[in-house]
C-alpha cells in the first residue's frame, strides 16, 4: 500500500515539474503513469481559448456544484472547468 502512494507522489511530482505529457490508467488493478502524445488543454486556460485552439466539444455538460464545475467531452479527452478555467484534462480510454 504505501508504494502505491509512493509511486502516486512520484508521479504527481513529475507531472508538475515541467511540460511532461502522460496519462494515469491502470492495468491489473494498479495505477500507472504512462507517456502521452495527445494533445490537451493546459491548466489555467480560458473556455475561449480552448475551444479557439481545439474547436468545439462533442457535448458540453452543465456546471455543477459551488464552484460551478463544467465538463467538456472531446473524442480524445475530457476537459474540466471551474468557473471559466481548465482546473483538469484527462485522455479519454481508447
């Protein structure tokens, strides 16, 4: 258990030092960090950026919650917002 947590702090740590792209999945039960070359909105961007750089979503879901929390569902990823702002994008499973 507390190499699960481990690994899970080591990759958290190497998903914010810098531009590195991968996706969490997990195989046989077990979390993995694997790279990624997919394309996805940063954090911080603006609804009208994101939908400027990779044009409309397939469907938008209402926001939800205080504070609103909006879901964007792209083939590709999924992109979440607080108020206006990406606070999250995950690559959707193929």
């Amino acid at each position: 258990m507390k190499a699960t947590f481990l690994s899970l702090g080591i990759a958290a740590a190497v998903l914010g030092a810098g531009t590195v792209a991968a996706e969490t999945i997990v195989i046989n039960d077990q979390v993995v960090v694997r790279d990624s070359a997919i394309a996805r909105p940063a954090q911080g961007m603006t609804m009208k950026t994101v939908e400027a750089r990779f044009g409309a979503p397939t469907e938008r879901h209402p926001a939800v919650g205080k504070p609103p929390i909006t879901r964007w569902d792209y083939a590709a990823f999924t992109v979440f917002f607080e108020n206006d702002r990406v606070i999250h994008a995950v690559v959707n499973p193929s």
